[in-house]
C-alpha cells in the first residue's frame, strides 16, 4: 500500500487546487475533513482509478511508439 506519511509535493498542490475550486464556487474552502469525506465517496474513487487506467494507457502507448 502507498506510504502516506509525506505527501509528495505534486499531490499537495493537487489537493490545494481542488480546496481552491471548492472555494471559487462555494465561497467557502472546503476543510480537511471534508476533503476526506468527498474523496472517500465511490464515485470519486472510480473516476480517479479511470482516469489512472487511461492515463497508464496512454504511457504504454508512447512507450510502444
């Protein structure tokens, strides 16, 4: 299982992004708990696996051009 005890710095800045657009249409930045609680939902968990299984695709193929 991935080590969660230091974020790499990318996946900070992913997470401040989305806080980011959470507050550009609440008004409000969303609260680490909160955060938690949406990316704990199946259906962000299935677009975020898609989106990973589309983007290795698409590794495998430059890799093979």
């Amino acid at each position: 299982m991935t080590d969660f005890s230091n974020l790499h710095p990318d996946l900070k800045k992913a997470l401040e992004g989305v806080a980011g657009f959470v507050k550009a249409l609440c008004g409000t930045a969303p609260t680490q708990e909160e955060l938690a609680v949406a990316l704990n939902r199946y259906f962000v968990k299935k677009e975020i696996c898609d989106t990973l299984v589309a983007n290795r695709g698409e590794a495998e193929k430059k890799d093979g051009e």
